[in-house]
C-alpha cells in the first residue's frame, strides 16, 4: 500500500488530501454544534445536513462532464482556493439572523466538491499507473479510516479551545496547503486532449454538454461490470441510509447504551477500516472483486441482524470492526474497478455519475427510515437495513462475475470505450 508514496505526485496529491480531510472532520463536527447553540433548533441543524447532500444529487453527474474537459489539476487546485475562501464568510455569523449565511457557506461548498472528487478520482490512474491503482486506492481509504477516527476528538478539543472561529480559519488553512500541494504535482499529458471549443451559443453549449453528459451513462450501460457495480452499491447504500437514521436508536433501544457506546462503534468501525485498508491489497491479489464484493455484503448484513437480535456490546463491537475490514474492501475494489474500465476521457463523467448514484440512494434511505420511523418498530427497520445489504450481495454475485484487477482486466478489450465517440464541439 505504501509503496504508492514513492510515486512522486501521488504522494503530494495524498499529503494535501489527509490534510483537508483532518481539516473537514473539525468542521464536521463544529458546525452543528454551533448552529444548535445559535438556533436551539434541531431542524435548522438537519436543513445543513440537506444543503450540503443536495449538490451531490442535483450536479455531481453533470459536473463530471467539465471535469473531463477542464485540466484536473487546475480544477482542484482552483476548487480547493474557493472552498478556502467560502469557508470563511461563516465567521461573519454570530447570531442566529445571519444563519442564513452558514447554509450558502456549506452550499458553495458542496457544490464546489462536485467538481474536486471526480477530478481527484479521474487523476489517480494517471498518476501511479494501474500497476499501483489498488494501493493508491487503499492508502486513500486508509487516510479517510485514519481521520474519520481522529478527526472527531480533535475537532471537539479545538472547538472547546478555539470556538468556531479558530476550527473555521483551521479547515481553510487546508485547504490552502492541498491547493498548494496539488500545484507542485507534475501531470503527465492526457492520452485524449480535451479540443478547443468553438463559439457557440448557449443552446448549443447545454447540447454538447447533455450529449456529452449522456455519453457518459452510455458508458455505464454498455459495461456489464461498471453496471453491477453501480447496482451493487445502489442497493447497499440505501440500507446504509436507513442504518444511518437507526445508528442512535440502535445505540439506545438495542444495546441500551449512550453517546459513550456511540463513540465505542464508531472507533471500533474506524480500526476496522484502518485494518481494512492494509489488508485488501494483499488480498485483492489473490481474492477475485466478485468474491471479496460478496463476502463484504453479507458479512455486513449479518451482522447487522446478529446484533439486532442478540445484542452485546462486545460481540457487536466486534462484529462492526469486521465490518469496517470488508466494506473498506468493497469500496476500494469497486473504485479501482472503474478507474480501470473506464477510459481516461470518460472517468470524470463516471465517478460524476457514481457519486450521485451513492447520494440518491443514500438520501433514498435516510426518506425511507425517516418516514417509517413512527410506525416501524426499530427492530424492523435494522432488519430492513440488513436485509437490503444482503441483498446487495446477490446483485454483486449475478452481475461482477466478469470483474477482474490488474492483469486479467488487462486481457480484455476495453469494453467502457464508447462505439461511437463523441465528436469535438
């Protein structure tokens, strides 16, 4: 995994990406607190929540589109001295009038970031080659296990310390660091450059970018295994939302703990991660996708059962540290399988489109477990986030029987490579 590093961009385009993570999890958590202290309203802190999930729903499929045509890094590099600069106006806020001002600030933000994600994950291949996708892959996850679990502790101490000032000017601070990290990243040139675009009108300009935009789907549907493998985690994901809502009743009514056993799980998912992602490449090399996609499922959704229905806090911790191994597994097996299906010009587009998948169905989740919620039982709502989990793995096992990695993918025709490309604008 770590061998990446010696890749020279890679490990720059790393250094400023754990930075601004860290950076993301202070404010992460120190923004609802802030705005529950401003409001004294869970509402206004749940309307944050959907201000920042809209974008990946409304743009980040169509934001793949300019990602392809723009030069990645630049679009990183310019997205990362934006975010920098949005963050900023949330220091203007100081009672709860100008609240209003916080919810533009994580807007821009979130819409900012549909472009920065699929140009990040576009960019990988081209950087450390497919000889060194998977460790590239796994160190990424590593990096996010690794300040998923210290970055909430931190950003409470900080926020303790330095209030919401100090945690805001911190977050921008990195982002300022990975713009100028990015900026030292040498990319080699594109395989397919993106052609100077004539003047046209507006009409035709929203044409060629829905055309374009199409192309891309196209893609999506052509290739059986990029198809399963949005299927796959279509349906995981909507469990996972539903789990979401479910994660502090679960805590309250099944394991009869508090916000300490909370804690407890998400540490124990957090080192299940870390372990996950120094695992899965070794175990990539000798385990085929198919296999490791239906082994993480229905690890998964059993024990979302076993510890529904014969709750202890150390089997279930136990059981959610294994978890965390697999679906670190799964997430870093489906990535690499779509950056290497998907043809350089393309991957912008796809991972466009793949983050908007994830968002749809997780939001679908979150609508499902919400709505039921005052007339499901918590039991039945945990065994439906289980059962749809499960259910995922028998979608993984009828549709990624043909995945492959690395050198197997290499013996097939590149089947993401539309049959008719789309004509320079």
């Amino acid at each position: 995994m770590f061998t990446a590093l010696r890749k020279r961009n890679f490990a720059l385009l790393w250094l400023g990406q754990i930075v601004s993570l860290s950076g993301d999890w202070l404010v992460l958590l120190a923004l609802p607190f802030y705005i529950y202290q401003l409001t004294g309203s869970v509402l206004q802190t749940g309307i944050m929540y959907m201000i920042e999930m809209l974008p990946r729903i409304l743009l980040g499929s169509l934001a793949g589109v300019f990602v392809d045509r723009w030069d990645r890094r630049w679009t990183m590099i310019i997205a990362d001295l934006s975010r920098a600069a949005v963050l900023l106006l949330i220091l203007l806020v100081h009672t709860q009038n100008l609240i209003w001002v916080i919810y533009v600030a994580v807007a821009c933000q979130a819409i900012i970031s549909q472009f920065f994600t699929p140009a990040s994950m576009a960019l990988i291949p081209t950087l450390v080659g497919e000889k060194d996708l998977i460790g590239a892959n796994s160190l990424s996850s590593f990096s996010e296990a690794l300040t998923r679990l210290i970055g909430p502790p931190l950003g409470g101490i900080l926020y303790a310390w330095l209030s919401t000032t100090g945690v805001v000017v911190v977050d921008s601070a990195t982002y300022l660091f990975s713009a100028l990290m990015i900026s030292l990243v040498a990319v080699p040139a594109r395989t397919t450059v993106p052609q100077p675009q004539a003047v046209v009108s507006v009409g035709e300009a929203t044409k060629n970018v829905l055309r374009e935009w199409r192309s891309g789907l196209g893609i999506v549907k052509r290739d059986d295994v990029i198809l399963g493998v949005f299927l796959t985690m279509g349906v995981l994901m909507i469990g996972q939302g539903v789990l979401n809502v479910m994660l502090v009743p679960l805590t309250e009514k099944v394991l009869h703990g508090g916000s300490v056993t909370l804690g407890w799980i998400i540490t124990a998912q957090g080192v299940g991660s870390l372990l996950g992602a120094l695992l899965v490449g070794q175990v990539s090399k000798v385990v085929r996708p198919v296999v490791l996609a239906v082994l993480a499922l229905v690890a998964t959704g059993s024990a979302i059962l076993i510890i529904t229905h014969y709750p202890h806090l150390l089997i279930s911790l136990l059981l959610i540290g294994i978890v965390g191994v697999f679906i670190v597994g799964l997430m870093v097996t489906t990535q690499t399988l779509l950056q290497i299906r998907v043809e350089d010009s393309y991957r912008g587009r796809v991972f466009g489109a793949f983050e908007t998948l994830l968002s749809i169905a997780m939001f679908a989740g979150l609508i499902l477990a919400t709505g039921a919620g005052d007339r499901l039982s918590t039991v039945t709502l945990l065994d439906i986030s289980g059962i749809l989990t499960l259910l995922a793995g028998v979608v993984a096992l009828l549709t990624m029987s043909n995945a492959r990695l690395k050198d197997d993918a290499q013996e097939e025709p590149s089947p993401s490579t539309p049959a008719i490309e789309v004509a320079p604008d």
